[in-house]
C-alpha cells in the first residue's frame, strides 16, 4: 500500500520490521502448525513484535531498551490473544 510505504519513508522504518510482519502474514495464510512454545513465539515476533518496533519508531524511540520492551510486549499480547482464542 502507498500510504504504508510513505510512512516507512518518512519515519525511517527498519525495512526487516514491515518485513517480519509479512513474513508472519505468509505463515498465518500456510495453516503452519506450531508444535513448540519456541514455534508460537517465533511467530508472535513475526506479527506482534514487528508491530511494537514500528510503533516505537512513529513514537519516537531510538534506543535498544525501548525496542527491547517494545518486542516483548508485543509477544506478550500476543500469546494473550492466543490464549483468548485457544478459550473460546
């Protein structure tokens, strides 16, 4: 999409960020199954932790502990949302 690209240009988005999320994206229409917590975490990383590195750039953040946290918050809410899910 134009306007997802403009963004990234013009706040200088890490190119592996939108990356992973498409990557995940790629793995979600695969039916992959996950037979591991490593397998669902790699995956969370792809679609949720790609998501909190882009929003740390738009917010302004520049330092490794704020991607850091931004990564693991970004599996963390994930896995809820699976859990969510897994429940219902």
């Amino acid at each position: 999409d134009r306007a997802f690209s403009a963004v990234v240009r013009a706040f200088e988005i890490p190119r592996e960020l939108p990356e992973a999320l498409l990557d995940g994206f790629e793995w979600d229409l695969s039916e992959r199954r996950y037979e591991s917590l490593s397998d669902v975490i790699a995956y969370s990383s792809r679609v949720a932790s790609s998501v909190g590195g882009m929003m740390t750039v738009l917010m302004g953040g520049n330092d490794a502990v704020a991607f850091a946290r931004a990564f693991d918050l970004g599996v963390a809410m994930q896995l809820t949302n699976i859990a969510r899910d897994v429940g219902e």
